[in-house]
C-alpha cells in the first residue's frame, strides 16, 4: 500500500491591513530608528487585536476529500512554513498585491526540490504570466477542480495548467470542515459563505469578472448544518463573507429568519439598500446580525455613473444607513475617494455625510485601479496611471498609502492635501472613542477598528507625502 500524499496549503501575509503595517517607503526611513520602531510596534499590537480572518478558500480546499491524500494549511501571518515535512504538493493562494511575494516563494520551493501550485484570483485572470512561476497552475473556482488535481497528484500524472470549465454549482453540498484554525489567532474562525456572483458591473471591482454576474447559492439546509458544526468549535461571532448578503431579499429571509433560533451574532457585506426593505431588516437583526459592512462608494451621483455603481441613487445613501442603524445594526461605509466625478468640494461633503448619518467606522480609501477591472484598462488608455502597469509591486499596500493615478479633476498634489487633511479630520483618538459609545452594537469593536484607522491613515499621510515630495 502507497504512503499518502502531503499537501501544504499556504495563505501569504499582506504588506497592510490587519495583516500589520508596514510603510511604503520602509528602505527609505531605516535611519529613523524611533519611527520604525514605533511602526513595528503597532503593526505588531494590530495584529494582536485579532480582526484576521482565516482564507475560506482554502478551508474549502482542504474540506476536499481524497483517499490517500492529507492537507495542511500555513497561514503565513501566524506562522512559518514547516519545511521539515515532506510535502508532496504545496500550493499558494495568489493575490494580485501579493503576486511578487508568491512568485518568490515558488522560486525559493522549487529551488529545494519542492513540487508548487499557484491558484487564486490573481492565477485566474493572468494565468499565461504565472504559469513560469511554478509547476503546476489552477485557474477559476476550484471547489471541484481541486480533487481532479489531487488524484492526479497521487497517481503521479499531475498537469502543468489546470482550468475550471464552468461555474460550480454551489447548490451541490460540499460541506466546509470546521477546526481548521486556532480560534485564538482570530476574530473568528466562524467564517461562511451562502453564494457567489454579484449582478451588478461597478468598473473598479473584479467579483463579477471572477465569479460572474448570477448569483449562485448554496442549500439553506447545508448553510444551517454548517452554521451549527462551526459553533461547536467557536462560539465566537459568525461572518458570512457574500460581497451582498442582501442580494437575493428572499434568498436572504428565508436563511436569516431559519438562524434566528440559533442565537447567534454575526457581521457581514450589504448593499445600503437593505434600508428599504424593512422586513429583512426586521429578519437580519433578530437574527444576531450586529454589524455590516456597506460599500458607500461615492456620494456624488456623477462619480457613481460614471463608475457603473448602480445598485442605488446618492439621493437614498444618508436615509438607508440612518434607517439600518435605527434597527441596532452598527455600520462600516466604505468611501472612494478620487473617482471620476470627484472635485476638492468632495471632502467636505464626505464629512457633512458621516455627521449627518452617524456612521460607526467609516473606511476612506484612495480608488486601486487593479489588473483584471475596466478601471485599469480605461486609466491605461487614458494615460493616467502613474506607474508601470507591468510592476506588481505597485499592489502592495492596501490602505492609500501610494496614488497610483491622475485623478480626473484633481491635481495630484491637491489630491493628496486634501485626502490628508479629509483622514486628519475624520479619525482620532476622541472620534473613536465617540463612535464606540454612540455606536447601535459592538461598540468595543468599533472603538477598536476606528483606533486602528487612526494610526492607518497616520501612516498614509506619511507615506503620501513622502510620494508627493519624491516623484509628483
């Protein structure tokens, strides 16, 4: 009888976020020993403050079951890679900000004898530029795909690209083992997923690129078993990660109104037109939800059309969220700053909107035209982007710390003034703490999650500047 084959899994840590920070501009300031030091230090205390999540994709790839085959996963940001094991396969997961780092180490795995796979979202739009990069490549959703990859593996015929063919039907049960992960390195590891797709176009996103515009859904059933295996595990909060978890308002009410017996708490992603479907509100909030995650865009009607950001008018933002946080659910808006539409008025109205509907954490973020997205090939057309479309390194750093475009009708320098000085205004240690008193539920969390954007966007202002000085 065979001995079974070892496969690694490996989530790679970003260069930002909750994954700690790390400025831009690192090989320029080592003489500024304090700085750095300070730097470190409070990337290090992000991290311990646990808003990590665990990768669901590879959780659903290591639920794939094989005979002869064991999985492990390696999420980079907690741990090293156990190299002293003799893996038979290890595959990297593959952001387009960390392409460069996975690219590296595939190099560095192969050099050692190791055979390598990449997938991921950034392998799945540019496969032809990967495939040098390692052994073996696995293009698009893999949740089936993964298995034909595995018994190739064990029968030793293993093929250099592999690429789904279609969609998975996700009514199709394939359950998600809980206990992958130390619950104490986490938020949570009470991580689900109910579909995919997303039927909206908005031209600086890539869902719909990668998993299409029909929204495809798992059984409730196989969502309620998993709901309650996982807590046997974690009685931490749950997060369900659909990108609208209000997409389908039947889909979603009947799914939330069957979790309602299961005392649970959970946040997820919303459009801010749930404030005008009362009923499902009604269902989200007696069903545990405490918070969500609502992409605000632009309040500015020019910039949401010429952004395909459809889903509703700026004239309905302010009295949807001031409706959704009435029913007890605290809300994180997530703004763009620099789209199309956008002047240096913008600021202004961005801070009158955030007093005027009371939002909890809001998220002020610089537009990332990314590979894959019509944003990126229209600003290249345009000749606006402000570096080598080829350089992958220009993805690293997550949270507007590089402008990495001509904004339409704003110049650089003013762009970064008053992005500066909009970031200044909005977050410090008095408005957190406001925020988490004033805040409908989870008010830790969202004292906690407003102190972090304080020293963030602290660091974006740095890093701006020093941008602004060096190369605009």
């Amino acid at each position: 009888m065979s001995s079974p084959k070892n496969v690694l899994l490996v989530f790679l840590a970003s260069n930002g976020g909750v994954d700690g920070i790390q400025s831009a501009h690192d090989g320029e300031n080592q003489k500024h020993g304090l700085k750095n030091l300070v730097n470190r230090t409070a990337g290090n205390l992000i991290k311990k403050t646990q808003f990590a999540i665990p990768p669901l994709a590879l959780m659903i790839l290591a639920s794939a079951e094989v005979e002869g085959i064991r999985q492990q996963i390696c999420d980079l940001r907690f741990e090293e890679l156990p190299l002293d094991a003799p893996w038979d396969l290890i595959a990297i997961s593959v952001q387009t900000g960390t392409a460069s780092q996975a690219f590296r180490l595939a190099r560095s795995l192969r050099d050692q004898g190791f055979c390598t796979a990449l997938g991921g979202p950034h392998v799945t739009l540019f496969p032809d530029s990967c495939q040098p990069h390692a052994d073996v490549l696995v293009c698009g959703e893999a949740d089936d795909l993964w298995k034909k990859v595995l018994e190739d593996l064990k029968t030793g015929t293993l093929q250099p690209r592999y690429t789904a063919s279609a969609l998975p039907d996700l009514a199709i049960p394939r359950p998600v083992r809980a206990g992958l992960f130390d619950p104490s390195r986490y938020f949570t590891t009470n991580v689900i997923q109910t579909g995919r797709g997303c039927p909206f176009s908005c031209d600086f996103c890539n869902v719909h690129v990668l998993n299409g515009n029909r929204l495809r859904q798992r059984r409730i059933p196989d969502i309620v078993d998993e709901v309650q295996r996982f807590r046997e595990q974690d009685n931490s909060i749950f997060f369900f990660v659909d990108d609208s978890i209000d997409a389908s308002p039947e889909y979603a009410e009947q799914l939330f109104s069957q979790l309602i017996p299961l005392d649970i708490r959970w946040f997820g992603q919303a459009t801010t037109m749930l404030g005008q479907k009362p009923r499902l509100l009604e269902t989200f909030a007696r069903s545990g939800c405490v918070a969500l995650l609502t992409g605000i865009e632009s309040i500015e009607q020019q910039s949401r059309s010429a952004h395909r950001k459809a889903q509703n008018r700026a004239t309905e933002l302010a009295r949807n969220i001031i409706t959704i946080r009435q029913s007890g659910i605290s809300l994180y808006g997530s703004f763009i700053y620099g789209l199309d539409g956008d002047t240096l008025e913008t600021p202004s109205a961005i801070l009158d909107f955030i007093r005027h509907t009371g939002l909890d954490v809001p998220g002020i973020n610089i537009l990332r035209p990314n590979p894959g997205t019509r944003v990126f090939e229209r600003l290249r057309e345009e000749g606006r982007l402000l570096f080598d479309p080829a350089n992958l390194d220009a993805w690293r750093y997550t949270f507007g710390q590089e402008l990495l475009y001509r904004p339409k009708h704003i110049d650089p320098h003013d762009f970064i003034d008053s992005y500066c000085t909009l970031t200044r205004k909005i977050f410090t240690p008095l408005q957190s703490i406001r925020r988490g008193i004033s805040a409908p539920a989870a008010g830790a969390a969202v004292t906690l999650f407003n102190l972090f954007y304080t020293y963030l966007y602290s660091l974006s202002r740095r890093d701006l500047r020093l941008q602004q000085k060096k190369s605009l």
